[in-house]
C-alpha cells in the first residue's frame, strides 16, 4: 500500500537549473522497429495499456487470462506495459525470466507489437538491474521496446512514431519514460530535468524534420502532481479511489508538455484503484486501473485495462475508455 499522498510542492527544481547543468546533443540514431507502426487501412490505431501487473515467476492465472481474453476482444495494433510489470517475488535471474516471459505470452502468441516502462518495483528483486531486464525484454519476438535516453539510474527513454496508413511519414508518436522508484525520505520519483530536455528535444527535432507539429501521447509510472489538480478542476470521467501517489518533487514537465504542445495525453499506473481521466490545460490525463491479480486493488473495482483509439484524420483526439473483466466474462 502506498502512503497517503504529501503536500504538493512545486517547482522544487526549475528547468532553469535544469538547462544551465544540462544540455542534450541527441543524435536520432534509434533503431528501426522490428515492427513498424502504422495507422491500418480504415486510419485506425489502437492501444492497449495494461498496468501494474506486479507478480512474480508464478504469474496468476487470472491476470493472464484476463490479458489474453482482452487482447483478444479489442485487437490492439500495439500493447505498451506501463510499469510494475513484475516484483520482488522474483528470487533469482531464473525468475525475472520466467515473470517477464510469463506476461510476454498473450502478446507474442498474437504476434502484437509490445513495448514496456519501468515501474517502482520492477527491479526490486535484486537480480538483474533494469538494463539487463531491458535486454531481456528486446529479445522477444515482437518487444519493440528500447533502451532509448540513459540517465542515472533512468533507462528506456524513448519515442515510437506511428506511420500513416498510405505513407511512411508519422502522423502520431508515443514517448514511454521511466519515472524512477523513489527519493529522499521513502517520497516516490518524479521526472528528471534531463529527461524533460531529452523530451523537448525530441519534440523539437521532429517538428523541424516533419515541418509540423506531430501530435503524441505519452506513457509512465508515476503520476505527475497534476494529476490531483485536474481531478480537482477538471472534467473527470471515471474513477478515485485513493490518494494520487506522486512525488513531492516537480520538475515541471507538464509545464514543458503544455508549452511544446504536441502531447494529448499522459497515461500512467502505479494507483491501481483509479481509472479516471481529466482535463487540465487541454492535455488528457489519466490511469489504467490495475491488470494484476496479485497486487492490491478496491474491491469495487475490477481488474482491467485502458484501451486507446487513435484516428488518423484528427490524432490530436484520443479516444479512450477502460475495460473490465466483466466485459469479457471474468469475475
């Protein structure tokens, strides 16, 4: 169970600072998909996010089969695991292993494009450090995932650009980061400074490679602050039922992404028993509830995941809505 949430502070560290101690030359050398992107011939794209999945070798069932029969209703064209993939339960390297081949199998036997983020517990076992686990996870037939922008203990900082149905040029992008375990004082992470600028940075590029502004969402852990404040104020739909965890620190990256412009949508897990999405200063905000069986969850709230429809004919749109295990049949 997470604490309840601390006062809100902002702007603890200033992108200022940030900028003046850092400074990003990225050179747009990632590798190609093993599965390009692409909006399909009706100019649809559909995301499937499963959250908190949070177990160790013996996966539950349940979740799998939940998985399964979910990805089987929707047909996603990409699945993106936002965090807490796996835990602690995990004793050996054996076990990483067999935890992430576990939730790897709805995906691969559907031949589904995958990536994932790294949560607060996925590397608390101990046995592999995020990196190798990164690794691992690439060598999976249809893992897309990258280790992307490295920074401290931060990997896996990277951007998937989605091609039109009739043209190779992308028409929509995904940014997946790591928002870190914890800081000082047992407070959960946030957003680091030098992962904002690789972010701007990206955004900045591709504007002037494209020649317009490619219009993106974006998927982590952690909630920023700004989720409690669009609760608050904005058009909720959906579910709270507990605190926001997020950290007492503020970087200022949803400052950065109102400025830049091109992010519709922050999309994160870590609260399992929240589902809501909310509006504030025009970008979507929201969470995927919790996909695992043998995390802790509300018993008013069933397990599921949150599903994404993007239209090429207007993406800065997303149309988005959850989905339960009763609506495919589970309890």
């Amino acid at each position: 169970m997470k604490p309840n949430p601390p006062k809100l502070i902002t702007n603890l560290l200033s992108l200022v600072h940030c900028n003046v101690l850092f400074k990003i030359i990225y050179r747009n050398n990632s590798p190609l998909p093993k599965h390009p992107l692409k909006f399909d011939t009706s100019g649809k794209f559909k995301i499937v996010q499963f959250a908190d999945i949070q177990d160790g070798p013996d996966t539950d069932p349940r979740t799998l089969e939940l998985m399964s029969r979910i990805l089987d209703k929707e047909k996603p064209n990409l699945v993106v695991l936002t965090g807490d993939n796996i835990d602690g339960k995990c004793k050996t390297t054996a076990d990483v292993k067999k935890a992430i081949t576990n939730i790897a199998g709805p995906m691969e036997a559907r031949n589904i494009p995958w990536a994932i983020v790294f949560g607060n517990h996925d590397d608390e076992h101990l046995m592999m450090s995020k990196e190798e686990m990164m690794n691992f996870y690439m060598t999976f037939n249809y893992n897309i995932s990258q280790i992307g922008f490295k920074t401290g203990s931060r990997i896996g900082n990277y951007n998937l650009l989605i091609q039109g149905a009739s043209s190779q040029a992308p028409e929509f992008n995904i940014y997946l980061l790591d928002s870190g375990k914890y800081c000082t004082l047992g407070i959960y992470d946030y957003i680091t400074c030098s992962e904002i600028c690789w972010y701007k940075t990206i955004a900045k590029k591709l504007k002037k490679q494209y020649k317009k502004v490619i219009p993106a969402i974006m998927f982590f852990h952690i909630p920023l602050q700004e989720f409690h404040t669009a609760y608050k104020t904005g058009y909720v739909d959906g579910l709270r039922l507990e605190h926001e965890g997020a950290s007492l620190i503020n970087t200022g990256m949803f400052h950065a992404i109102v400025n830049t412009g091109d992010v519709k949508g922050i999309f994160v897990g870590h609260d399992h028993s929240n589902t809501y999405t909310a509006i504030l200063d025009g970008v979507l905000l929201g969470y995927a509830g919790n996909t695992g069986y043998a995390t802790y969850g509300n018993p008013k709230l069933q397990r599921g995941a949150r599903v994404f429809e993007i239209n090429e004919s207007n993406p800065s749109v997303i149309n988005t809505h959850m989905i339960f295990s009763g609506d495919v049949g589970l309890n």
